[in-house]
C-alpha cells in the first residue's frame, strides 16, 4: 500500500486566527468566516489538514473538524523578515492604497503608518474611517496568508509627515529630488520608510525632510511601484 504524502507547510490552505492559547486545546473553534473559507470555498471536509496562524509566529497544523480544529503540531517557520521596517504612506487613492498595501505585506513589512500629506488628494472622513481600517487590514491578513507569514502588520494613522518624522526621526524619505542620494545608508535591524502621495511634496514638507532624502532613481515612479522598490530595498538582508 502506497504511504500517503504528507503536504508540505507552505501547501497547505491556511488562515489567521486570533486568541489561540499557547497551551494548546484539543479543538480550536474557527471563527465563521474561516469555516466558510475552509468549507464552502476551498471545499475541504473533516479530516484534510490545515493551518492556523495565531500571528506570533506560530503555524499550528491541524485537521479540519466540523466547524473546528484538532491540532496536530506547532512550527516556528522562518517566514518574517529580519529587519523590522515600517512604511510611513502618504494615502493615495483607495485603489493604490489597497495594492500598495497588499504588495508590502507580502514583501514583510511590519507596520503600516498611513498619514495626509499636504498634497494628499484623498481625504478619509471620520465617519467612514473605521471601514477602511478594517479593510485594509482584511487586504493585509490575506496576503499575508499567500505569501506564507506568521505575522499581521500593524496600522497606525497620523495626521501628517511632521507627526511621522517627530515619532520617526531616522526615518528614511522617498524623493524625487535630482539632490537626493541614491546610495542609501547602511540600515538598522528597525528601519522607517516614507513614501509621499501622487502630488509629490509640498516645498515646506521637502524643507523638513532635509537630509532624510533618498532617492529610488531618476525615473518618475507610481506611488504602489515606488512602494514596492522602497521595501524591497529596505527588506533585502544585506
């Protein structure tokens, strides 16, 4: 009889899920929304296995029980990027914002600050702001389970690139000023990355960025490509 294969981490369907102890329980209840993904669109049934990421780093592997969990073993894959980078975002408009963010997740960035720029052409209103957190972060655990994390990045909101660079002075600034270096300094383990919104910046925001200017080269870049150079640049183990 033929031994059965067993599929390796990365194969396996997965999902976040919150509040798992460390001390495992013998069933994990899944939240609705998982059980309908599991269920109803990948079509698994009790008995095929699974993943869950509890987001601390963990990947628990389970079998799918009814509207439950067994799990079966817990591994630490090394899956996050060694160096902690935020992305400090200017907020363009929701269809850039939406790629920008799914791209840098599944590159490894850890936090998200979303900020208005002077030249911010999107403003979000107070009353809608709740529902666009909730779907960015929607946008974020899903690439996040795609690209094989065990972390959820973070979102913070500030009102501006002056409350950005007050809370992140080291921060490194996207710019397309033909004075800004293209050579960028040797990174730390926790590193921040500006990147403004399609307006570019206003002359006073460009007089406080100062020598935090970097350059990503001398094309003019959209704001979702600029995003994707930057973290990968500051991403890359070197």
């Amino acid at each position: 009889m033929a031994s059965r294969v067993v599929p390796s981490l990365r194969a396996l369907p997965r999902a976040f899920v919150a509040g798992i102890p460390d001390e495992l329980p013998e069933k994990i209840e899944l939240p609705e929304a998982e059980t309908r993904k599991f269920r109803n669109v990948l079509r698994l049934v009790s008995g095929d296995v699974i993943g869950l990421l509890p987001g601390d780093g963990r990947f628990i592997r389970c079998t799918l029980d009814g509207k439950s969990a067994r799990p079966i073993e817990v591994t630490t894959p090394a899956t996050e990027a060694k160096r902690e980078v935020t992305l400090a975002l200017g907020i363009p408009k929701p269809e850039k914002l939406e790629e920008s963010v799914r791209m840098a997740t599944e590159l490894g960035v850890a936090h998200f600050l979303l900020f208005t720029a002077e030249r911010t052409v999107v403003r979000w209103e107070p009353a809608k702001f709740a529902a666009k957190l909730l779907r960015l972060e929607t946008i974020a655990r899903e690439a996040a389970e795609v690209a094989f994390r065990t972390k959820l990045p973070t979102f913070t909101v500030l009102m501006s690139l002056a409350q950005v660079l007050e809370a992140h002075p080291q921060a490194l600034v996207m710019s397309e000023s033909e004075t800004a270096p293209a050579d960028w300094p040797t990174l730390q383990q926790e590193c921040t990355i500006v990147v403004g919104p399609e307006g570019g910046w206003a002359p006073k925001e460009v007089q406080s960025i100062g020598s935090r200017a970097v350059s990503l080269g001398p094309r003019v870049l959209r704001v979702d490509t600029a995003v994707a150079a930057a973290c990968s640049l500051a991403l890359a183990d070197r």
